[in-house]
C-alpha cells in the first residue's frame, strides 16, 4: 500500500502486515472498506460472563470438615449469588439431588431482579419480605434459607475484621494490586428461626421476633518471646477463627456463653473439656466485691468500675487454676492483640467475661478471644502449631500468616476439577479463540456514507497481508466498568503450524472504498521493474503479495509474571542452531522443555512466516553500498558525541 512508501524502513519489511476493516450497513447493506497496516496484532482473551470464586466453607457441625469449593457466577454478581450457588453444591453433596438447569436459570434471574431483595441477606428481615411468595418453587426456598445461613467474613490473620453484607457486589472484593477476587471464607451460622404467624390479640413476648447478635470469635495462647523487653511470654493469635450467630444474646449468663463456645470448639480441641465440671466458677469469685455479684445489668458490668482487666504479667492470663472449660473469654479488639474496652496504655490484653450466673458482658458485635489453659495447650500437644522461633516470633501479638498454613492442610472439594471455562480444553483458551474472538464481528453506530444518516452497522476486522514476522500481544490486562485486573488464563499456542488464514479477508472484487489512500492494491514501487534492486520478500517487490503464505513457527515468547501494578518480564527463546528453548531471565539463562513454554505467564508471541525461514537481510533490503548514499564517518561520529543515551 501507499504507506510501504511513505514509511518504508527495514522494521516496517519485517513486522508489518495489513488490515482490512470492513463496515456494513444493516439498513442498506453497503459495504466500505478501509486498509491499515499494523506491527503487531492484540488480541483479547475470550471470556463467558461468569468468573470462578474460591470458597473456603467452615461446617457448624462437628460431621462436616472444613473444604474449598468452586463456584461460577456472573461477573457482576453479588455475595448472595455467590452463597446460592455454594448451596446448590452442599445441598447435592447431602441429598445426592442435583438441580436442573432451569432451577439454576431461575435462581440467576432471581438475583438479577430482585436486587433489592439481597440487601438484606442474612437477617430476620429477608423471612418476612418473601414469606408467602407462592411462585417460588421448594427448592428455590431452600436454597435461600441455606444461603441466609451463611455469612462471608473478611479475613485477617487468624481473627474476623467484618462480616461482608450480602448485597455487596464482588467487585468490591477485588484486589488492588492483581485485581482478582480473593478466596472467600464462608462460615455456616445458625439459621433464623421461621416466624409464627400470631393473633392481633397476642401480646405476649413470645410472639416478638428473635433478636440475633454476632460474635467473632479467635483463639490464643501463651507462648515465650525471644529478647524480651518487659516480659518474657505474650499471646499469640492462633488457628481458625469463629463467627457465631446468637439468638437472644440478652438472655445468655456467662455459663451460658461459655457452654456454647465450648461445644463449638470440640472439633477444633478435642481433648479440652466441653462441659463446666463445677456447679460455681472459680473465675466469678476471684478479685471481686460483693457488690460486684449483685450488678445484673450488662452494661454497667462492661463499665470501667467492674471490669476485670488482664495484664500479661498476671498468672490468670492462661496459668493459675484451671477454668471449668479450660479456657477464659476475654473481649479484645478485631485482630485480638489487646483489650476493646480499656485504652492501649492500660496494658490490658483483654477484660474477662466471667463464668458465671449474671448476665453475659458480651453485645452484638463484640470480638472474643478463647485464652486456652495452659495445661490444655501441653494435653493437645500445643494444638499441632509450632510457635515460638527467632523468625516468627518478633514481640509481636499476631503470628506471620498462621491462619494460611492451616488453609494449606484444607481438603478441596470436587467441584475444583469440574473446569472453569467454556473455552478450549481443561478450563484453558486455545489461541485459534483469541484469534477469532479479534476478528469478530461488532455493531457500531456510525454515519452511513450511502444513507447519509446514522446508522447501526457491523464491523469486522480482517487480515489482508501476512508480515515476514508476526508479534501477537495477548490482552491479559483488562480494564471494564466493573473490574480491572490481570487474566492469567492458561492460552495454549501452537509451536508450529498456527495458520492465520482463519482470519485472512477473501480475495474480492475491489471494494467501495472511502479515503483515496486507504487502497491496499497500490504496492507497485516508483520506476521500472529493471531499476528496482531487493529481494524477493521485499515490501515493494510484485513477488512478495503477503497473501500466498498463512503458516507460522514460534520461535519466542515473552512472559509476564506479577499482577496488574507490576512484575517481572522474562523471554523464552528457540536457538536457529540446535533447535532447543531457552529462558533468558537477567542474566541467568536455563534450557527449556518446548511444552514448559506454554504457561498461564505468555504475554507476548512472535511467530515467523515459513516461508521467509532461512531467508537472509537481502531477501528484505537492499543492503548494496551507493556512493553519496548514507552518513560519513564524521557525521556519525558528531551525532554520537551530541547528546548521547548512557546505560549504567
């Protein structure tokens, strides 16, 4: 075309191709034509509207153990759309019943519409609005109560920051850096209980509905501190988490509080006790007043005047007599490092919530900790964790990701090896997709040349002329109105044989066209054919036409590995002489196996053409010396003292 003569340069006679962009009318059905040249082809990676998110699920009964599963749900969905299809796993994993694909298409309909009816997922509230919806089906209603049975949390390291509202959409979840969904933790809670319908006469407290709190829930134990400051033990938070949904907290004495937590943490430590062995606690009497016992309201004994605070020097910390459970429960902040109530200079770890027949110090909200025994953490065999070295143990409260080791020893559940796309094979994209998802056609509304109106019309995107040499930059980074993130799809590529002609615009009659440059017949060069001097592959020779050869070799690779704000390129390169790959990483340099090219880090390909392989420079230039033609020596050596680029 008229740009290989306005730009020609050997760059542009080995990496540049041409496009043919075709636009039609769909009101008219007239055709026009663009060409554009191109130096490397971007191709999106071809997506469903449904993402994989990862749930870790934590069972409320003792028979279940905790595992991960593997749902889909629409990119723009919800928490709720997230919990309703995790229910649909769990309830098939019970009843051995699976749901049709209209019951899923109901449900996916249901929480598209009804996106008023998610904001309050979760509470007592939800029963009420959708109680005596005749349409909805049995299983529709079961699905919607398991799902108003669990709650998503937002985890720290072994302690619950927040519980994640239900209406939130999952873009809000994404992260920053990468901007992938994390794993979701999932804790099964108790269900609310269905509201009676009373009489108008009914008065009584019993036809009021259930209040229910929330509590969070970490462990702790004593452990020693390597170069101590003041003292030469702290606790450190340990273990998996808790979040207990309470009904009537108001109504719970602290015996009361205590039994519950200990029948939740049997499956966690079985061997500490379950059951209060005394018929008076120890802890309520200790370093209280008479006047204390006599205080029944809650609020007055959370009150500073009544509080029982603990310093880490103190022996009831996790020492001194045993406690009836083998624990104490103290109120501390989210991450479970100190003390809710009092101020940091006080130095209190946590107040006690005693064990007793008074009414529990605990509110809607509150973060517990379980102070174990120390004599329970020797009987379990310091609970399989292995606290206390030099690297993880700082004179910090928390240890370094401890939680996520636990995670590690987590069973995944079937639902992993199901495949997460409709594309290409073992949940990957091949890049034939990618390939025909670029030359796919698209509706634009534009200005119709022949209508003289605007008009809705279809855009597809074609390949007129093959280059020598073909760079394809894989679209990993995605930026829409609802994420921005890196996909890190596994595109399987072929080594040999990919064949663009797949996407190759037919040879035609010549098209209406609508710039008088934009022809892509016009390649003949200035002059005679006895003055032109090049090869045969060059861009203006009439034997290189771009349109004969469509197969190409790999021969390099481009890997980006990091998230969406950085990373780290690598190259995997094939030698012309022995034939074999080679990862070329700085300056370190590893052999290769041809299959270990193909990996989920792929950024960029380059291809050659197989019938410019062997070629050499004068096949692409003309690389003949004229005299008067170039710069002289002195020339280029004034240019290279002007303003030179250094790399140090």
């Amino acid at each position: 075309g008229n740009h290989l003569q306005r730009e020609l340069s050997l760059i542009v006679a080995l990496f540049s191709g041409q496009y043919k962009s075709t636009l039609t009318c769909k009101t008219c059905k007239y055709e026009s034509s663009r060409f554009e040249p191109f130096a490397y082809l971007q191709v999106p990676l071809p997506e469903d509207d449904q993402i994989t998110i990862q749930c870790i699920h934590y069972p409320m009964t003792e028979e279940k153990e905790i595992a991960k599963y593997s749902v889909r749900v629409r990119h723009d969905g919800t928490i709720n759309d997230v919990l309703l299809n995790l229910a649909k796993i769990l309830h098939t994993d019970e009843t051995g019943e699976e749901l049709s694909d209209d019951d899923d298409d109901e449900d996916d309909g249901e929480s598209k519409s009804n996106g008023t009816d998610r904001d309050e997922a979760g509470s007592s509230e939800d029963k009420d609005s959708n109680k005596g919806k005749g349409e909805d089906s049995p299983k529709k209603r079961l699905l919607s109560e398991m799902a108003q049975s669990m709650a998503v949390v937002d985890m720290g390291e072994s302690c619950i920051r927040k519980i994640v509202p239900h209406s939130w959409a999952l873009t809000r979840l994404a992260l920053h850096d990468s901007g992938e969904i994390p794993a979701l933790h999932v804790y099964e809670i108790e269900p609310v209980a269905p509201v009676e319908a009373s009489t108008p006469t009914s008065t009584t407290d019993e036809s009021k509905p259930a209040k229910y709190s929330y509590l969070a829930l970490s462990q702790r134990k004593l452990d020693f501190v390597f170069g101590p400051f003041l003292h030469p033990f702290q606790l450190i938070v340990f273990g998996s988490p808790q979040l207990l949904r309470v009904r009537d907290l108001e109504g719970y004495t602290g015996r009361d509080l205590y039994a519950l937590i200990s029948e939740r943490m049997r499956r966690y430590v079985p061997n500490a006790p379950t059951h209060d062995k005394s018929s008076s606690s120890s802890d309520s009497n200790s370093g209280n007043d008479a006047d204390t016992l006599e205080v029944a309201t809650r609020q007055t004994r959370r009150g500073m005047q009544y509080r029982q605070k603990t310093t880490i020097d103190m022996e009831s910390v996790a020492g001194g007599e045993i406690p009836s459970y083998g624990f104490r429960l103290r109120l501390v902040s989210r991450d479970g490092s100190r003390c809710a109530l009092c101020q940091w200079y006080s130095c209190c770890v946590g107040c006690l919530i005693p064990c007793d027949d008074y009414p529990a110090i605990a509110m809607c909200g509150d973060s517990i900790s379980i102070d174990w025994h120390l004599s329970v953490d020797l009987s379990s065999g310091g609970f399989g964790w292995k606290l206390g070295s030099k690297s993880e143990s700082s004179g910090l409260s928390v240890q370094t990701s401890p939680h996520a080791k636990a995670l590690i020893r987590v069973k995944k559940h079937s639902s992993f090896n199901t495949g997460g796309k409709k594309y290409g094979y073992g949940g990957s994209i091949t890049l034939e997709e990618c390939l025909d998802s670029f030359a796919k056609e698209e509706k634009i509304e534009a200005r119709c040349s022949k209508c003289q109106e605007e008009r809705i019309q279809t855009n597809r995107i074609c390949l007129w002329r093959f280059p020598p040499f073909v760079m394809i930059h894989l679209k990993r980074f995605q930026f829409t109105q609802h994420m921005k993130r890196k996909l890190r799809d596994l595109v399987v590529f072929p080594l040999e044989g990919l064949d663009l002609s797949r996407i190759v615009a037919p040879s035609s009659p010549a098209a209406k066209t609508g710039d008088d440059d934009t022809s892509a017949d016009d390649t003949s060069q200035d002059g005679s054919d006895e003055d032109f001097v090049g090869g045969r592959f060059h861009p203006l020779s009439r034997e290189n036409c771009g349109r004969t050869e469509s197969l190409y070799d790999l021969y390099g690779v481009v890997h980006h590995q990091g998230a969406l704000t950085g990373g780290h390129y690598v190259a995997s390169l094939k030698s012309e002489f022995d034939g074999k790959w080679r990862l070329f990483n700085d300056a370190q340099i590893y052999e290769l196996l041809a299959r270990d090219v193909i990996d989920p880090s792929a950024y960029i390909l380059f291809y050659v053409r197989r019938d410019v392989k062997g070629a050499t420079l004068e096949d692409f230039w003309d690389t003949q010396e004229r005299e008067g033609e170039g710069l002289t020596e002195e020339e280029v050596e004034k240019l290279m003292k002007r303003d030179r680029c250094v790399i140090s």
